[in-house]
C-alpha cells in the first residue's frame, strides 16, 4: 500500500513507519516537527515537513502521491494545553483533521486509521474497565476533539463511504516517548530517575491509568489497516496501575533508590482510567503481549542507551 502517515516523526507513529516499512508498504510521514523528531523518521520513509493545518501543503502531498491508507497521528496531544488554548487545540486536531479528510475524499483515499484517545473521551469511568460503549463525557478539549474526530469520521464512511478504524489508546509507553512536557509519566519519570533528578508524584499517587506498550498498539495499527467498513477500538491492557507503582516499577529498573515524592494535586485531573480490550481481541484476536514490567524494563534501557543522564 501507498501510506500517508501524519505524526510519523513522533513517538507512536515513528514505531508505525518502522512497522509499515518492514512490511513492504511504501510511507511518506506529514509531520511539522513541534513535538517530533527527524531522527525519529526511518530510513526508506518521505518525510514532507508540514503543518497539517497548512491547506495548501497538505493539497500539494496529496497531489504528488495516491495513498490508499492515511493513517492519522499528528496531534496536539498535551492536555493541559488543550485547556490554556482550546482554540489552538482545535485548529490542529478539528480543524487539520478535517482539512485532511477533505483530501482523502477528493483523491479517492479507500481508508483512514485514527489515533483517539480512551482516557480522554470517557471523561470520569462509571465502569472499569470501560468497553467501547461507556458513556462519551470528555472533561477537556482535547477529548472533545478526539470524539468529534470520531464522529466525523463515521461522516465520511457514512456519506462518502471512506473505510475508517478510531483506535482509543489508553496510556501509550515505550522506547522514544518525549520526555518534554507534561504527558508521558514514563518517559518523564525515567528520564528524571537516570540522571539521578527526583520525579514529583502528583497528589497522593493513587490515580490510575492503563499503560500499553507500544508495540503492542503498532500490531493494532497493522490489524486495522486492512479492514473496511467503520470500527472503533479499545487499545488498552484491562490492567489499572496507579502512579506509585508506576514510579517503584521505573525506580526498580533504573536501579535507583530515590525516594518517593509528592507535590500538589493537579486539579481536574482523571481519578482512574481502564479500558477493556474485549471488542478487539474478539473482533480482531489483538490483545496486549507486552506486560508492564517487560515494557518499563525495554523503556529504561532505550533512554539508558539513548540518552544517557541528559537534563
Ligand atoms: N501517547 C499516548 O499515551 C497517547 C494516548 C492516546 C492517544 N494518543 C494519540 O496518538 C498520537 C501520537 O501521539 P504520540 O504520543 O506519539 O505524540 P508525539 O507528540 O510524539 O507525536 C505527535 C506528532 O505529531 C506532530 N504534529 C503535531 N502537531 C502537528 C501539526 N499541526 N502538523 C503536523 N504534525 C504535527 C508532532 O511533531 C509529532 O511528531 C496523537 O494523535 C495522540 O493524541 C497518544
């Protein structure tokens, strides 16, 4: 297949360029570098450097190539930041999205892969783990964006019969996750714990969420990418795991011996989340292969490896 894959210098999608390479696919990555990385791009992918809010760069890929798949990463992807700028937030993950669909109808695109968000578009669970049918209540922008993407998409399949999978990650981890910002406990926590710095645990630490590795959502990637009709899947582990076990489990495999510390609450932040990832398993046969000590243990070795005692 010819793919267009958007955020592919990121974390995820960079993991789904390799997956998309090896299996003998031809890739061109639209990514505007603001969270990515170049070095993050494998040999054998295009990279177009470009916002996806640019009309006429993203027109100018889609005239240059016929892609039978978009698979769709890019992302404003910081929470917070999707409550300071809502307006930002949705430039890029309504707005660019829908300048992209715009395209794979025009050009005759058969399917679109998108990465949602579990966490973010439940909003507050009243049942855990959450299946794909629990109630849709996102508590902030980028959860509001990630649902209307969803919608949208089941627009376009509806109306002009574009095959799409939404696939509802719960919290992603791994080799290459950017340890920048706010999101991303692992990578942030790994990274503070090798350079001998001390995380700060948010509250009391007993906050939940549901970690997946990232090879594991690579093989769900590639699970969806040759479907039609118009899905929407859970990609988690089932498993609740809260922040203090998150640090210990790091603290273990860096071989630290930091000692817990807590800073204030984050307000509004989600108490628990947890999804259920019944409806794929039995639909597709996926389920998650990596479990959370295997991937803390890969996670530490790759930041060990690849940057070691950085600030
Ligand atoms: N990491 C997680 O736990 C998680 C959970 C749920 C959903 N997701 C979704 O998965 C996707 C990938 O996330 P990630 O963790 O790899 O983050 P990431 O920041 O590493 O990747 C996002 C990529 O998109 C690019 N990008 C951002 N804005 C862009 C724009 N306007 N135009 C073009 N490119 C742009 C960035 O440069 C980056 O390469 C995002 O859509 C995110 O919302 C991630």
């Amino acid at each position: 297949m010819n793919i267009l894959l958007t955020g592919g210098a990121g974390f995820i999608g960079s993991h789904i360029a390799d997956a998309y390479l090896a299996g003998g696919h031809q890739v061109t990555i639209l990514d505007n570098l603001s969270t990515g990385r170049r070095s993050n791009v494998p040999d054998g992918a295009v990279i177009v450097e470009a916002d996806i809010r640019d009309q006429d760069a993203v027109r100018r890929v889609f005239a240059a190539s016929h892609f039978d798949l978009v698979n769709h990463h890019a992302a404003q992807m910081d929470v917070r930041k999707s409550v300071a700028d809502p307006i930002y937030d949705a430039s890029v993950n309504i707005l660019g999205v829908l300048t992209l669909l715009q395209e794979c109808v025009r050009t005759g695109v058969k399917r679109v892969v998108f990465a949602s968000s579990g966490g973010a578009v439940y909003g507050e669970q009243e049942s855990f783990p959450a299946e794909e049918s629990h109630p849709t209540r996102p508590i902030s922008p980028y959860g509001v964006a990630k649902l209307t993407t969803e919608q949208y998409l089941f627009y376009y399949h509806a109306v002009f019969g574009l095959n799409a999978a939404c696939l509802r990650y719960a919290n992603v981890f791994g080799p290459r996750q950017n340890p920048e910002g706010e999101a991303g406990v692992v990578a942030i926590f790994t990274r503070k714990l090798l350079a001998g710095q001390k995380p700060v645990i948010n509250g009391d630490g007993k906050q939940t969420r549901d970690y997946v590795f990232v090879s594991d959502v690579v093989r769900a990637n590639m699970l969806v990418s040759e479907r039609t009709g118009f899905q929407v899947f859970n990609i988690g582990t089932g498993r609740e795991t809260d922040v203090n076990q998150i640090f210990h489990g790091i603290r273990q495999a860096v071989g630290s011996a930091c000692p817990e510390v807590h800073g204030d609450a984050k307000k509004g932040e989600q108490r628990r989340s947890v999804l259920s990832y019944a409806l794929i398993q039995k639909t597709l046969g996926w389920q998650p292969t990596v479990m959370l000590e295997e991937g803390l243990s890969r996670t530490v070795k790759f930041f060990r490896e690849e940057a070691p005692g950085r600030e």
